[in-house]
C-alpha cells in the first residue's frame, strides 16, 4: 500500500469511496473544486487500486483542519487509514501549526477511537452540526513548534 498524491482520475473512486463511507455526500463537484482550491489531498493505493482518502487544509493562520478522511470497507482495520493521517499530520506539521482539528459525528464511535490513537483530543460538542441534525464531536490534536506534541 503506498499513500501518494490525488490525480483527477481517482475522482470516481473517491466518490465511491465517499458514499460507502458517510450518510451524507460532498458530492463528486466538490471534490473537484477541492482538488482545484490546492487543499491537501491524499489517496491510498493498494497494487493500482484506490483504497482511501484523506483531505486537509490549513483553515486558519495556525490551525490544519482534516476535513475528510475514509477507507473502503473492505480494506478497514489494515493501516490504510493511519498510513493515510501520518502522512497528512506530517504534512501540516511542516507548516509550524498550532493544532490540527476535525469534526466527528458523535455517532461515530470507530472515527473517535481511530483518532484517539493519533493523541486527538476532545475539544467540544457542537449540536445539530450535521444536515440530519447530529452532534459533531471537535477533537484536536496539540501541535508543539509544528511538530506533534507529547503533552
Ligand atoms: C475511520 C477510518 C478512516 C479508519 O481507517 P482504517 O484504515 O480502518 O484505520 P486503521 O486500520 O489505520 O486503524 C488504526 C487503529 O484505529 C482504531 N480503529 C480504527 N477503526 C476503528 C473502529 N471502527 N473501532 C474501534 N477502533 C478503530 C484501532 O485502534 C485501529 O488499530 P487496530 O486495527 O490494530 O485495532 C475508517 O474506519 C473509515 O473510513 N470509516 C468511515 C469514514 C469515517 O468515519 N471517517 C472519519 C470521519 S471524521
């Protein structure tokens, strides 16, 4: 499995990808327009085929956001998805952030423990943040001189 950079042909798959994943769609144009913004955008491959993805970005002066992160079904619980977040967290701690942050559903109890094992914090609940009136839990993850702090 290899994590490299996004081209406009895994757009299909990610989209795939996208809607085993999550209730609600970004839809396949704003994937496009993402890519197009520059945000940060990662794929894992597994022998030629697209296995996952992660989007990030820096949202503020100090703070990256992950604003999306999803593996296949089939391929879950295999290391994509850190292989993916290590990638992405190194990245944005090249950029001498102070935190990177995310949103969670609060339902989503696998994500939570997922990035808890990256040191992410719970920061927040926000209610009704999602369109079918879910709770998103914030989590952040403390940044020390842009590298991953040990606190
Ligand atoms: C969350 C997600 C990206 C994790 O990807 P993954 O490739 O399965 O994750 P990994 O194999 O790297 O898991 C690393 C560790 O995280 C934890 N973890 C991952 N998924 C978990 C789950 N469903 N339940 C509990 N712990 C989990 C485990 O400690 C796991 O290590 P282990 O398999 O040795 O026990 C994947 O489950 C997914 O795509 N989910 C649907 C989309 C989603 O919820 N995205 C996050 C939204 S904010």
């Amino acid at each position: 499995m290899i994590v490299r950079k996004f081209k406009p042909t895994d757009l299909k798959r990610v989209f795939e990808i996208e809607n085993m994943s999550f209730n609600q769609s970004y839809g396949i144009n704003m994937f496009q327009q993402l890519y197009n913004m520059g945000v940060g955008f990662l794929v894992a491959e597994d022998e030629g085929y697209v296995v996952g993805y992660v989007l990030f970005w820096v949202k503020y002066e100090n703070q990256g956001h992950i604003i999306s992160i999803a593996v296949d079904k089939n391929y879950r619980r295999h290391g994509c998805g850190t292989q993916m977040l290590v990638k992405a967290i190194g990245i944005l701690s090249l950029l001498r952030l102070d935190t990177i942050y995310l949103e969670v559903n609060e339902n989503n109890v696998g994500a939570v423990e997922f990035y808890k094992q990256f040191n992410f914090k719970i920061d927040r609940v926000v209610p009704g943040y999602y369109e079918d009136g879910d709770a998103a839990i914030v989590m952040y993850l403390p940044l020390k001189r842009g590298k991953v702090s040990s606190e």
